[in-house]
C-alpha cells in the first residue's frame, strides 16, 4: 500500500483540508516560539500555490474547563499565519459548524480558513464520526502534516480520512516518515543509537526494536542508573526504577548474545541533591557514592560516546544524557548534540527534549533530521507504523 504526498495529489479548485500540528506555546495570548507554524508553511504555501481552497485545522494544549478556552484560542495563530502568507486567515469559531462550508464556495484567493482548536470539541479526542462526517461533507482532499498527533486515534487524525478518497501526508510527515524508515532498516553502518532521558520503561520497547539493527547502543540520562544498577554497580541515591532492573538484565544479556556492543557510562558529574550545584564533582569510575547521585554524564563518557558518533554511518539519538534544562548540568547533553553535528552522515534526533537539547546547543540546522514527533517517533519506530499515517495508504 503507497503512501501519496502532496505533491502527488489533484489540488486545483479543490476543498483541501489539511491538518497540521500547530500547537504552539502561548502566554498571554502571545506566542512564545512559532517554530511549529514556521514549519508548516511549505505544506500550506504548495497548496496555495496549486490554487486549493484551505481549510487548515489543529489541536491547541489540552483545554478542560472554559477558562483554558480563552486562554488557549487559536486567534493568535491565525494572525501569525495572516502575516507569514500574506493572506486573509479566517477563523472558524466552532469547529463542528456548517460555517466552512459556506465560507468555501465564495473563498476568495488570498483567503484560508482556520478551523478553532479542534480539542474545544469533545468528540475531536473521542473520534466520534458525528464531527468527522461533518468535515467530510465539504473535504475533497485531506492531507496530515502532524506527525506529532498521528499515533493519536482523533477524529481530525483517523476519523476523517476513512471518509475521503483523496488524500495523503505534507513535507513534514513526509521526510519524517522517510528518516525513521532508514533506522528501522538500518542499512547505514555503523549504526549507533544513543538513548538518555529518565525512564527505562519508556524506551524498552524501542530497544527491542533496534536490539537486531543497531551495531553500538550508548545509553545516558536517569535510565542508565537503572542498567548500571543491573550490572551492580552501586548508584548512590541516583533516580532508578527497581522495578525495571530485571528488564535492564534481560536487555544486557540479549546484546552480549548478539555481539552487540551496550555501552553505560563510565564516570558521572554527581551531585548531593539536585538543588546544590556547589556540590558538583566527577567520579573516577562508573560507581556513585552513597549520598550522591548522578546529574551528567563524566567527561571520559563523553569522550567515549562522541568519538563513536563522529564515526558512525548512521546515529538515532533520543533522551538527555542529563539535567540539561540546569545549565551546571548540560555539558554531557550539549557535548552529544556537537558530535551529531560533526558526522557528516546521517544523524536523527528523536525529538521530544533530545530536539530542545539540539536547538539550545545550536546545533539543529547541522543534523539531518530532527523529528518534531517525540512520542509519535518512538512509537513509530516500536510499531513500524502509526494509525494516523496507516489510513493515508491507498
């Protein structure tokens, strides 16, 4: 079954309805970071260039009661929108309304519409086909470009596009789709996956995933104190799920039979609690004293690890190597993105903090790829597929 982008579809004179992840942060009514309109521009100008008539949709935070609805508004979005295009955006106040539809037949050229936070109605989440048949009474052509939503089953997600014949993915899912494809069939070698964050649990499934493609696994952040701890090397009061500690045993024994290297750090920036930065210092070796834990990778770690990045065919990064938000903390993290940025291969960052991590060290235009899925990505790769993205094939 193919998957059409949409550059592959019809859109001339037609009623396209696109959805995008335009879900910004917003204090104030001011947008703080417009990263996630600026990258959906290439997708909505391709349709205006090819004369679509638009009608643009997203989901805005997780609105519960009224006063998260004015606060979460879609209002500033579509005057940023207005600005970047150069066109008339009209919102759509009531997402489930006929009010589209009689906009659409006399939509005028410099003019898109903009449906209201889809999450302000309730059967969005719900997938509830009341409101995807409404959609669909005026949609000709449905395209996603919302990776980041696409493991969601939502009516705008899912709902919709079973009821439309035309359809198919913009630039963003496209390219995203492309790149994790390459790691699951981990053709470039050597293939190295570097895993941080906090939990284990999270990433387990994904490592499972990987365990017969990647050459090198590096594993870093809070999730590491847990494989250490499987190995039983003492971890001071460093965060760790005791409860997966079996599963970090199981996951070591299955890359030794393998041959497959399973690298942990070998030294920590440490700390007595997170809040005393004065109390910082580096182990000499992989174990972490009593009353200490673990905030960074150490300085040989990351020696370790960027020398192995900077060498491989292909990287997969997600999840810190530490408290990189705490600026005492980050040097394991940042070190991580700089070694990225010096492969001249292919290298991907799993969104999610690995993407914040890539933007605050200033590295993310020296990557080939960063995902804007998080979640989405991970879940990609664990299943191989997403129900947002599986409905688009024909």
């Amino acid at each position: 079954m193919a998957l059409k982008s949409i550059e592959e579809l019809d859109l001339k004179g037609k009623n396209l309805f696109l959805r995008l992840d335009l879900n910004v942060p917003l204090k104030n009514g001011v947008i703080k970071d417009d990263t996630r309109i600026l990258a959906a521009l290439p997708t909505i100008r391709y349709a205006i260039d090819k004369g679509a008539k638009i009608v643009l949709a997203s989901h805005l935070g997780r609105p519960k009661t009224e006063e998260d609805k004015k606060n979460l508004s879609l209002q500033p979005v579509a005057e940023r929108l207005g600005e970047l295009l150069n066109v008339e955006v009209l919102l759509v106040a009531e997402p489930s309304s006929d009010a589209p539809k009689a906009l659409l037949n006399g939509l005028k050229k410099n003019q898109i519409i903009l449906l209201e936070n889809l999450r302000f109605e309730e059967s969005e989440e719900k997938n509830k086909k009341s409101l995807f048949e409404k959609w669909a009474q005026y949609t000709e052509v449905y395209v996603n470009d919302a990776f980041g939503s696409s493991h969601r089953a939502h009516a705008s997600i899912v709902g919709l596009p079973q009821m439309v014949k035309t359809k198919g993915v913009g630039f963003l899912i496209k390219k995203e789709v492309d790149m994790l494809d390459k790691i699951l069939k981990g053709n470039h070698s050597p293939f190295v996956t570097l895993l941080g964050g906090a939990k284990v649990s999270d990433k387990i499934s994904v490592i499972e995933t990987l365990v017969n493609k990647v050459d090198t696994l590096m594993v870093g952040g809070a999730m590491a104190y847990t494989f250490l701890a499987a190995h039983g090397t003492n971890i001071g009061n460093s965060l760790v799920e005791k409860d997966k500690i079996h599963i970090a045993k199981d996951i070591i024994e299955r890359f030794k039979l393998r041959g497959k290297e399973l690298l942990l750090p070998i030294d920590h920036l440490i700390v007595e609690s997170f809040d005393k930065p004065h109390t910082a210092k580096l182990t000499d070796g992989e174990s972490i004293p009593d009353g200490f834990m673990g905030v960074d990778i150490g300085p040989k770690t990351i020696d370790t690890y960027a020398k192995i990045i900077k060498n491989s065919g292909m990287v997969f990064w997600n999840g810190p190597m530490g408290i990189f938000e705490t600026s005492d903390y980050s040097k394991g993290t940042f070190a991580m993105a700089k070694a990225l940025a010096e492969n001249p291969n292919l290298t991907i960052v799993g969104g999610g903090d690995s993407a914040a991590a890539v933007a605050m060290a200033g590295y993310s235009d020296q990557v080939t790829h960063v995902s804007t899925g998080g979640g989405a990505s991970l879940e990609y790769l664990e299943q191989g597929q997403l129900p947002g993205i599986e409905v688009l094939k024909c």
